[in-house]
C-alpha cells in the first residue's frame, strides 16, 4: 500500500476512484465484498481508491474510523492508494486525526460541511487538521463559497492541503468562473476533477486539469481509463467516445441520487452486493428506478468488458 506522496503525479496514476462500500446484513464492514469490487476496479487499471460520500463517510460512526482504516490496510495491494476521508464536521474530523496518525496513510480527504460554516472558518479548520495529523490533506470544494480560493491557494503554498477535490456542478461546465478564479491562484496539476465522466472532457481540455474522480469507474474501470489516458495524450474524440457508455448510468444518478444508485448498480450489475446503507441514508426500492439503475449499469458492465485494449496508455 502506498505510504508517501508525490503530488502531482500521484493524481494521475490512475482514475481516482470513489467506491461505495460494502456492509453485511448486520451493517459490519464486509471485507469479502469489498474486495471484490476492487479486484475489478485493479482489473480495469484502477489502484487509487478514495473512499469518501460515495461510501456515506459522512454518517460513520467516529468508533468504527480504525476498523475502517484496518479494513483498508488488510484489502490493499502493491501499488494501492488508499485515501479515507474524515469529517464533515470540525471536530468528528480532528477526533479520526488522532486515529490516523497510528497509521500510514500519507493523506486524508476533508469532506465538505455543508451548514454551519464561515469560508475564512474553514481555511482555519482545514489549516488546524493538518496541523494536527502531521501530513497534508485534500480539501473537497463542492460548493462556491466554502473558501476563497487565495485561502486555499495558501493552504498549498504553506503544504496543509496536497491537493484539490473540485466538485462543483454546472450545467455547462466549460463555463465556470469560480474555477478559472481558483486556477488563477493554485497550479492546475493538484486540482482534480472531481465530479466523475461527464464534466471531464472540458476540465482537463479547457482548464488544464490532468486527473479525475469518477464513482461510475466501480462498474466501468477499462473505459474510465482509457478516458483518463486519451486525455493525457489529447485524444479528445476517444475520449468522448468512451464516455458515451457512462451517461445512462450517470442521468440516473443525477435524477434520483449519487450516491444511493451507485451503491444498487454494483449489486445490479453482479459485480458484489454492496449490503444496507448506514441512516440517514437507505436502499432504493422503487422498481422503476432499481429497473432504470440495472439496465443503465449492465450496459456500461458489457461496454466495459468490450474495452480491453483501451487501457494501454
């Protein structure tokens, strides 16, 4: 497992994947199905996991952070980047601080709080975090407003943030001012696209980002690196083309929830069963839904199993 970091080429290793994560009947951690979904995401040339909102961090209980931790350490593999996140809020984040500094892992991603907080409350907050572990962390902009890009620009510049987690969706994301300000300020090479396949293309065309979060990689890994390689070389009309496959599943995300239609496609699409979600979250039972969410992810599972040769760089 990878315990350094060597940022920003780090960032572009691999997609960097946000996985849900798989519990048992009883809401343990369920190590075996787990492991299954990343044995097909390394299948697809996928070894950076970051496991955060899609594995619903945010309601994890602070007891069960270094069970967590060890459930990362005993899955891992060479090469494997395991990133957790910690938060949302200021102080669940400083108490799994302390449990993180026991171990190895060279980061953590500080997921947004969304309500109560000041912009200038959070450079401080994120400052303080990483003061207190000892090693940089990933500051997650999901909102305009959460901090001002000079704060964070300095946060960089002083080595408390690594990277950027950007993540704040637009209808027509070639068109974002709040980024251009942010990349005025912050070298475009530890901001990462972080809102998966289908705002990708123009983040790292027209912005100049060089890597990418995606959540639909956990069903689609083979074409969701070849996306992020046809990038790199500036093979934009492959890229486009590998995308294609990705949007049913990512519409159904968007209409109905990211996060809850993640976790039933990797169970629809047979890949492993990812088990109840933790409140205040639950599984989707709508049959409409459950019906649009398995026909979106088996066609992106046959999609991805045709893509073989796309991984090569």
């Amino acid at each position: 497992m990878k315990k350094t970091l060597d940022i920003p080429s780090d960032l572009q290793r691999s997609v960097i994947s946000v996985p849900p994560l798989a519990r048992r009947a009883d809401s343990t951690l369920d190590r075996d199905q787990n492991g299954r979904l990343l044995a097909h995401m390394r299948s697809g040339g996928v070894t950076t996991f970051l496991y955060g909102g899609n594995a619903n961090l945010y309601h994890m209980a602070p007891s069960e952070f270094a069970t967590l931790l060890d459930l990362f350490a005993g899955l891992a593999e060479e090469g494997d980047w395991f990133i957790p996140s910690i938060g949302s809020d200021y102080g669940k984040a400083l108490d799994q601080v302390k449990i993180l500094r026991s171990h190895s892992f060279p980061t953590a991603m500080v997921l947004p709080q969304r309500f109560p907080f000041t912009p200038s409350g959070v450079a401080t907050g994120l400052r303080r975090l990483a003061d207190a572990f000892g090693r940089p962390i990933i500051a997650y902009v999901k909102d305009e407003g959460y901090i001002e890009p000079e704060d964070l620009a300095r946060l960089v510049k002083d080595g408390a943030v690594c990277a950027i987690k950007y993540a704040v969706v637009r209808t027509h994301p070639e068109n974002d001012p709040y980024l251009e300000h942010l990349l005025s300020v912050i070298d475009p090479k530890v901001v990462v696209s972080g809102i998966g396949e289908r705002p990708v293309i123009e983040h790292l065309t027209q912005f100049g980002l060089r890597a990418f979060t995606s959540g639909s990689v956990v069903v689609g890994p083979r074409l969701s690196t070849g996306i992020l390689h046809a990038l790199l070389r500036g093979d934009v009309a492959t890229a486009q083309r590998l995308r294609e496959p990705f949007l049913p599943l990512e519409d159904a995300r968007d209409a109905y929830s990211p996060i809850r239609v993640l976790h039933e496609a990797v169970r629809l699409a047979g890949i492993a069963d990812m088990g109840p979600m933790e409140p205040f979250l639950d599984n989707i039972t709508d049959p409409k839904i459950l019906a649009e969410t398995e026909a979106a992810a088996k066609s992106l599972l046959r999609a991805n199993a045709e893509a073989s040769a796309v991984v090569a760089a």
